[in-house]
C-alpha cells in the first residue's frame, strides 16, 4: 500500500509478486487471494488493461475453487457423521441383544426357584443381580451415547449452522435440519435407557417438554391435565411402560393434531394408580370424516399391547378426535 501510494509501482509490483509466491508455499489461500488482488490493482494502475482482466477472472476462479473444497470439506463432515451414526446404531444394537438376554435368564431364574424356599431364596438373588446388572448396563448405555454421539452431534449442529449462516446453500440448509432431527432423535433414545428416568415425574416432565415444542412448533392451544397424587411422582415405572407410554402420548399427539382443526384446544390427560395408567389425548374442536388408519395409529397399538395395555383411536358422538391408552399395572 505505501508503494502505490508514492507511486513507485515497479517496486509495488515486484512486492506484490514476492507476496504471492510466499502465499503460494505457505499454501494459504486467503493471503494468495490478497496478493493476486494487489497485483491486479498496480497493474491496473500502469495501464496494463488486458492482464489485470486476466487476474481478475483467475480470481473468481479461485473463489469457486474455494467454494467447491468448502462444499467438499461439508460432504466430508457429513459422511464422517453416518459412519459414527452406524457405529453408534451397532452399538445399541448390541447392548439391547445382551439386555434381552439377560431378561430371559431372569426368566428362567425366577422360575426355577418355585419348589424349594433354598431355590426361592437363590432365584431371588439371581433375580436381583440380574436387575441391578441390567440397570447397570442400561446406565452405562446413556452415558456412552451421551457422552460420546450426544456430543459429537452437537458439535457437527453448530458447525453446519455456523457454515449455513457464511455460504447459505441448500445443501447446508438439509444438514442442518438432518443434524437436529439426529440430535433430538439421540436424546430420545438416552431418556429411554436412563435409568433415572424411570419414575413417574420423569414420565410428566418429557410429556411437559413435548407438549411445549408441539406449541410452539404449530403454534396449537394445549393443556396437560394430571389426575394423580404427589405421593406418586417418586413412584417407578415398569421401563418398557415408561418408554412406551411416552413415545405413544408423542405419536398421539401428532395423531390428534391431523384429525382436528388447527387452533382449537388440544388436551393430553394422564391418570395413575396401581391399577392402572389412562392416558387421553383428545382434540375438542370438531373433526372433519377421518381417512384411513395410518402408520402411526398400527405403531401405537403394537406399542400398547407390548405393554399390555389397549389402545382406541377415532372420533367420538360429540365431534371430538380422541386417543385412548390403558395400561394395567404400571408400577415396577
């Protein structure tokens, strides 16, 4: 800058050159583009026309060559994301095979021990090592996957929402949306092997958190009503209730949401006792004629029989959409 200032361009331009071959070395892009910008300005500058046209279009050039190795460097970044996604799934896969194992052996133990008391005794130990060993494994499962995926995935989110905010394309945009969907697809899968949130007030707060991005996603009047006692928010669930349950009440709601007008009051209920769980998700503004049952009501009903619960979905004589779940004996 101070060379073309004084106008001493013949000394600029030999500067501007040694520049660029330094950039060149160094392999710095950015400061290679620099070069070649000064270059073309103090050619410009002694009336050489035709080559600073010519460093001009070698610079847009090299910017689409940058463009491309960013895109290369995000299609990187995301086949490195599939295999840790693959990896992961391999993973689950393997310790769900061992947790059913182990269920079927404490099948086996607890029936063994019906002749004798010394049987009794032992099978109830077998069963009871059983339990804290599949609790154990089931802890070990939620902290791997939020330890190593959770973070992992949110570490991809933030630098594909960094890069779509610097080069908006298509292609960042569906990473981005994919990296969330991945994210928030993880986090379900941790809540269902976390071994902490296996009771009843962890059961109201992921159905609370439900309903409040359901709100706030479609912008849809809801309301959670419980009819239960607070002796029984540090009650335990059966885990596959847990699970199941919630992951019905969030299909249950989507279901609510297609048969009944947009706007109106959508109400998500829950009572509980010993007895028996009830769950209703009803949409009291009045339905349009339902089309066929989809996917996700056969989904729900497989769901409440692995349960052995029931579960009926439809219109009801007073012109609402209503989902209905019972479950018998929910507490572990």
């Amino acid at each position: 800058m101070i060379y073309r200032n004084t106008h001493r361009l013949p000394l600029a331009r030999q500067h501007a050159l040694v520049s660029l071959q330094m950039a060149r070395k160094l392999g710095d892009p950015d400061r290679e583009a620099l070069a070649l910008q000064t270059l073309a300005e103090i050619m410009h500058a002694q009336g050489q026309v035709a080559a600073f046209d010519t460093l001009t279009r070698y610079l847009a050039i090299h910017d689409t060559i940058l463009s491309h190795e960013r895109v290369e460097a995000v299609v990187a970044a995301q086949a490195r994301y599939d295999l840790a996604g693959e990896k992961a799934r391999r993973q689950l896969a393997q310790q769900r095979g061992e947790l059913d194992r182990l269920r079927y052996r404490q099948y086996l133990a607890g029936g063994a021990g019906l002749g004798l008391l010394a049987l009794v005794l032992t099978g109830a130990g077998v069963w009871r090592y059983r339990r804290q060993r599949e609790q154990a494994l089931r802890a070990e499962l939620a902290a791997e996957l939020h330890d190593e995926l959770g973070s992992m995935l949110t570490r991809v989110t933030l630098r594909a929402e960094l890069l779509e905010a610097r080069h908006s394309s298509p292609q960042l945009l569906a990473l981005v949306q994919e990296s969330r969907t991945a994210a928030a697809t993880v986090r379900d899968i941790i809540w269902s092997v976390d071994t902490t949130a296996d009771t009843v007030e962890a059961l109201l707060d992921r159905l609370r958190a439900t309903v409040e991005v359901i709100r706030r996603d479609t912008e849809q009047e809801l309301q959670l009503q419980l009819a239960l006692p607070d002796s029984l928010l540090a009650a335990r669930l059966r885990a596959t209730v847990r699970q199941q349950v919630y992951l019905i009440g969030r299909e249950g709601l989507t279901n609510a949401l297609r048969h009944g007008r947009r706007h109106g009051l959508l109400a998500i209920s829950l009572q509980l006792d010993a007895k028996e769980l009830l769950l209703r998700i009803e949409n009291e503004t009045r339905t349009e004629v339902a089309g066929p049952n989809g996917q996700g009501l056969r989904s729900m009903q497989t769901r409440a029989a692995a349960v052995g619960g029931t579960l009926q979905a439809g219109p009801q004589p007073e012109g609402r959409w209503q989902v209905l779940l019972r479950v018998p004996k929910p507490l572990a």
